[in-house]
C-alpha cells in the first residue's frame, strides 16, 4: 500500500498479511475508509487508515486507525501488533451533559471488540468531553459539544504471528457507527464494501 511505512527493509511476512487483512475488509457503506499516510516514528513498520461515517451529505462521526508492528516485541504492548485509534464525533446538548459520557463512550469501545469475539491486551485511552461557546462575530452559532476517544490496545496474535485485523478493523467500524448515532449493523447485512486497493511496493 502506498501509505505503509517502514524501515526501509521489505517488511516481515505477518506485517504484510495483517495489512492485507485490512484491506480485504467488508464494510457497511455508511463508513468511508481510505488509505492515509502513517507516523514514522511509532514502531518499524505503520499503516494507518481514516475514515468518516456519513448519512448522505452529513458527517456524523471522523477517525483513524493506525496499526503498529516491532518484529522485536514492545515491553509496553505485550505484544508485537499494536493498534491505535482517534474517534470524534459531535453531540447533541443533552447526550453531552450526561455525566456517564466518558463511561459509556469507553464501554462502546470495548463492547465493539467483545461483540466480534476479540481479544486484546493492554488497552488504554482516553475519552475527552470538549464544549465550544462563541462570541462577537460567531455569536450567532449555537454552542457545540465533541466526543473524543483516543485509545490503544493489542490485538491477539494468531496462526504465523498474525492478529485478526479485518475483525478489529470492523469492531473500529461499529465504534464509528455508533459514537456517530447509526444503528448496529446486523450480523447478515450484505450492505457491505471493500477497502479501495492501492498497491504499495513496501507491503509486498
């Protein structure tokens, strides 16, 4: 993939396998997914991903997901996959003064993984409630509140080393759905798309 980062060396076998993973990934078609460039200096080899849920021309919800991978293992992951995430999205007045807010929107999160069977080690984060109030020449817009989950986990490793990251992918998926107000999707709901092929020489 054009967007995979790594030392410059062809990168291992399971790093490639886990990124096809991502790509092979059916989506519902309310979540847009593409490609985006990834940090160099988190771990020998990246590949990131954003992506917006949208109902029709409206944006309800925005992030990305970078996956991690040190052949070596990190002393902090357990592990030698990490995946890390951004999620935000906007709030209505009332979900925003619910003082369980940051609770819940961490449960989302680990219910997303429980519900496709996933498990993970290490997880870690943030949930940040933010308001804005305008004034002067803004006046006239309304206050507006944002969610934002910043977190982290490590996916098990199975057969050659390699996480079930397309399962991870789609429990990021159902997140996004959910923090942006979209039902569940159901278990056979064939309103599905696949991850747009981009070749990258590095993840070959």
């Amino acid at each position: 993939m054009d967007d995979a980062k790594g030392t410059g060396s062809a990168p291992p076998p399971a790093f490639r396998a886990a990124v096809d993973a991502l790509r092979a990934a059916r989506l519902r078609p309310q979540v847009e997914v593409d490609p985006t460039p990834a940090p160099q200096r988190l771990a020998p080899y990246a590949y990131a991903l954003e992506a917006v849920v949208a109902d029709g021309e409206q944006e309800l919800a925005d992030g990305r997901l970078v996956l991690l991978h040190d052949p070596a293992g990190h002393d902090a992951w357990r592990g030698t996959f990490r995946l890390v995430t951004l999620v935000r999205a906007e709030l209505e007045p009332e979900m925003a003064a619910d003082p369980l807010l940051p609770e819940v929107c961490w449960s989302w999160l680990t219910g997303a993984l429980q519900a496709r069977g996933l498990a993970c080690g290490e997880p870690s984060g943030t949930v940040t409630r933010a308001s804005s109030h305008y004034f002067g020449g803004i006046s006239e817009r309304p206050p507006a509140s944002q969610i934002e989950i910043r977190a982290s986990w490590t996916p098990r490793e199975g057969l050659g080393g390699v996480p079930d990251t397309g399962s991870h992918l789609l429990a990021w998926c159902d997140l996004l759905a959910q923090v942006g107000g979209l039902p569940p999707a159901g278990p056979g709901d064939a309103s599905v798309v696949t991850l747009p092929q981009r070749r990258d020489p590095q993840a070959r």
